[in-house]
C-alpha cells in the first residue's frame, strides 16, 4: 500500500500514502459489497494504526491485530535465505528492531500466532479462526 525501494529514509509522506491508497482500495471493494479485509504490515497491529483503519474504512470498523511471531534463529534464516547481496545486514538489524518493538508495544488483545517450523496452511488456519470467520459466515 506504501512500500517503495529505496524509500527515502524518514518519508513523511509514507503514511498519508498508504492511508490515502488503503481508503481508495477498501471504498472499491466495500462498493461491490466486501465486508472484511485483511491488512499486512509489520507495525500495523499497534494502537497507532487504529485511526488509520477507522478514517479508511468508517468509525465502526472491527480490528483484530493478530501478530505472527517466529524466534531470531528462524527470522535470521528466512532472511538469509530472502535477501540478496548487501542489504542483508540492514534488514537483520531492522528486523531485531521491529521485533523488541512489536514486543513491548503491541496490545494485549492482538493474537500472536507462532510461526516457527509450522506449515503456511496451519498458521493461515489459525489467523482464520482468530477472526472468528467460519465457513458458514463467509458464505453472508
């Protein structure tokens, strides 16, 4: 919604714009009768954000913040095994970081799903019924 690379660092126009394409994308999809979304983004599950998603999507919206963790070993590899060339060590850096973060800020009623060593099927199963969408409610 507003990744650009390289961004320039301390864009301050980053989060007007990703709030700006996420009101256009979710008034395109609410138009043709699409009621729930589901939004990535590292930080999006702390409390700052909620205003984001209430001007976006209107002052009812439902958020829940689920957080996918994975230990340092495990987020070391996948980015290892992701990254090329130089920014390597940058994004271990950024991703320590984001993680001490994600720790002491995001709110207790944000669901953290364990990712380590788990297939992709079981951990979108377990985001899934942390929304409380059953098969029979995405049929309404």
């Amino acid at each position: 919604m507003g990744q650009v690379h390289p961004a320039p660092e301390g864009d301050p126009h980053r989060t007007e714009i990703v709030e700006s394409n996420l009101t256009a994308v979710w008034a395109n999809f609410a138009q043709r009768g699409y009621r729930r979304l589901i939004y990535t983004n590292t930080v999006s599950v702390l409390p700052e954000a909620t205003g984001m998603f209430e001007r976006a999507m209107g002052a009812g919206v439902r958020i829940i913040r689920v957080l996918l963790t994975a230990s340092d070993a495990t987020a070391r590899a996948r980015l290892v095994g992701r990254e090329l060339g130089s920014e390597l060590d940058q994004e271990l850096e950024g991703s320590v970081r984001k993680a001490r973060l994600l720790d002491q800020r995001a709110p207790s009623e944000a669901v953290r799903v364990v990712t380590d060593g788990r297939p992709v099927v079981d951990i979108a199963r377990e985001v899934v019924a942390a929304t409380g969408w059953t098969q029979a409610s995405l049929r309404s």
